[in-house]
C-alpha cells in the first residue's frame, strides 16, 4: 500500500452503531479492514462494555469510544483512567464540563502513557440557537463552539469533533489541534444524508483540514460496503492532496 493509501486509511474511521456485538460482528466485521479506526459509540457500550473495545482490537484496528464524557472533575478523570486501560485510542467528552474537568482529564491522559488522546465535543450539531438560549447560552453555536474549543485546548485537550461547516473555522483558529468530523457522505450521495443536517464529502472535510472522518451508515448501508469504503478513502486522498497544495 503506498504512503498515499495508508494515510487515507487511517483517516476513515467506521461508525460501529449497533444494538449489540452480534450485530456488529456481522456487518462491521467484514469492513474492519478497510478503514482504520472503530468508533464504539453509548448504545454498542452500555450493552457490551469492555468486550466491545476488545472486539474491535482484536480486528487490529484504533478504537474511539465515544462516550461523551460530562462530570465531575475526579470522575471523569478517573474514567479516562479506565478508558485508558482498555486501550481506546481516541476518547470524547465535553468542553461544556468546564476547564477542571478538561485539565484533569488531559493530564491524566498523558499520565497514563497508553497513547489514548481525547477529543472535546464542543456544541453537539443537534442544538441551535434557541436550544442554546434556552439553557442560559447567549452565544449563537458558532462562537459558544469556539469559545468552548479554546477552554478545552488551553485545558490541555488536542483534539476535537466538529462538524464539516465548522472544520474551516476551527483549523484557522487552532492550527495544530486534531480535528474529527462526523456528517460525512460518499460523493455523489449527499442527498442521502439521513438525519444529519449538514453534510459534507470527505474530501471537503479533509481539504478543510479534518484529520479523521466518521461514517457509518453509508458504509453499513450500502450495497457494496467494500467498494463504497475505497470511494471514501479516495476522497480522503483527493482532499489530503489539496491540502498539501491548496489550488
Ligand atoms: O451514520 P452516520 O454516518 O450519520 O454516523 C455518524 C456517527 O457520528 C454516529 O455514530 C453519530 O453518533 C456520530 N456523530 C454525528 N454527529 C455529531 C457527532 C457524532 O453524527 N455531531
């Protein structure tokens, strides 16, 4: 595999949203090969817990437990502790859990020394702006999401999940900050975009400047789950291309 192809592997990532490990077995297994990271999200977690992350794993591949963590300071980092033992790789929580909670849990990431690299939510893209007024933010989403990623990277926290309208904004303002975007559909196929709002090709996501793109049903769903999969990580190759000699 050339250079080019691996780095578009590795920035695949396959959404595993499944009722159970049975369910994901059948149809994320065939494809753990062609991307490289498995996100294991609150529903496959909550009903399987650890043997989830040591399924996906055991298929070779990162993983990214996606358990939006919002608590007490000592809580949070202590389940970053437990996150950390499992060997996820890549872990979320939110930057609305204030800057005692973000800085303890960046330090006890680091502390742990298992690689495991967290990923802040900013303003989930389910919320607008009357949503946000109604619980006490002013902000519009925008500037509450910017305003939320600078807490978290002076926090201690690198990385972050925003959307494909917000991938722009963010690498402008945090040039060095891992950048993770869900919402992303095969080209030609943005108008089967489910319930996401907005969506965007992954080569936009990456030309914008995301480091990893999160699909799931479209790679779940389609036809040919493998052929999709290329399509996508060529997308990827297309936009990492374009970021390396912006036109
Ligand atoms: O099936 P689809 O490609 O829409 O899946 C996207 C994945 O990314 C799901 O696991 C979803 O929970 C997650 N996600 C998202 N939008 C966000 C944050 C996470 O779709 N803003």
């Amino acid at each position: 595999m050339s250079d080019a192809d691996q780095a578009a592997l590795a920035a695949l990532c396959l959404a595993v949203d499944a009722p159970s490990l049975d369910e994901a077995r059948r149809w994320a297994e065939p494809l753990a090969g062609q991307v490289g990271v498995l996100k294991i999200g609150l529903e496959l977690f909550t009903r399987e817990g650890p043997a989830a992350v040591a399924w996906a794993r055991s298929l070779g591949r990162d993983v990214f437990l996606d358990l939006k963590l919002h608590d007490i300071p000592q809580t949070v980092e202590r389940a970053v502790a437990s996150a950390s033992a499992l060997g996820a790789r890549f872990l979320t929580l939110h930057a609305s859990g204030g800057a005692a909670m973000l800085e303890r849990a960046a330090r006890r990431a680091r502390g742990e020394g298992a690689g495991l690299r967290l990923l802040a939510i900013t303003v989930l893209t389910s919320l607008d702006g009357s949503d946000l007024a109604a619980i006490g933010v002013p902000r519009s989403p925008g500037d509450h999401a910017l305003a939320l990623a600078r807490l978290a990277r002076e926090a201690g926290v690198e990385g972050f999940v925003c959307s494909g309208a917000e991938v722009g904004a963010l690498r402008g303002a945090l040039p060095d900050a891992f950048l993770v975007t869900p919402g992303v559909r095969p080209r030609g196929a943005r108008d089967a975009a489910d319930d996401q709002r907005r969506v965007v090709t992954a080569e936009e996501a990456v030309a914008a400047g995301s480091d990893l793109v999160v699909v799931g049903r479209p790679l779940r769903d389609a036809l040919d789950p493998e052929a999709a999969a290329r399509a996508l990580r060529a997308d990827i190759a297309a936009g990492l291309a374009r970021r390396r000699c912006p036109s």
